[in-house]
C-alpha cells in the first residue's frame, strides 16, 4: 500500500500485478467466515465504480479490519 494506491503482487514463475489508484476506489469490504473469524483471518476486497471496475481482493490476512481502516484512512 501507498499513499495513492493499492497494490497486490503474486510472483511465482511469472509477475501478476493488480493496482487501485486510492482516488478511483469507491468500497472497501470485509469477509470472514465463520472459520477465518476463528482463526482471526480475513478477506478484503477494495473495488473501484464505473464502467471499468478494478478490484484487488487480499485473501487471507491477519486483522482484516485493522487493514480496511488503514485503506479507507487514505480515501
């Protein structure tokens, strides 16, 4: 995460990049069933609107609420 956007990066025997600039998002949501809430584990997706809709989905992490807020700090 930067100060102007988002950014997920997957590298394994190639490069997948997926980018929200902060000023195009326009949600932020939190999953969590009821096994990652035990666990303490999450899902974020942050998506952008219009017509072209980006979205990066960060599976999998620790805090998932405490990373929503830090995204939606910076919006």
């Amino acid at each position: 995460m930067t100060s102007r956007r988002l950014i997920k990066e997957y590298r394994f025997i190639s490069l997948v990049r997926e980018e929200v600039p902060f000023k195009k998002v326009r949600g932020v949501e939190e999953r969590r069933s009821v096994w990652e809430t035990l666990v303490g584990l999450g899902n974020v997706r942050v998506a952008s609107g219009g017509g072209d809709t980006l979205e990066v989905v960060v599976n999998n992490i620790y805090t998932p609420t405490e990373f929503a807020d830090q995204v939606r700090s910076l919006l």
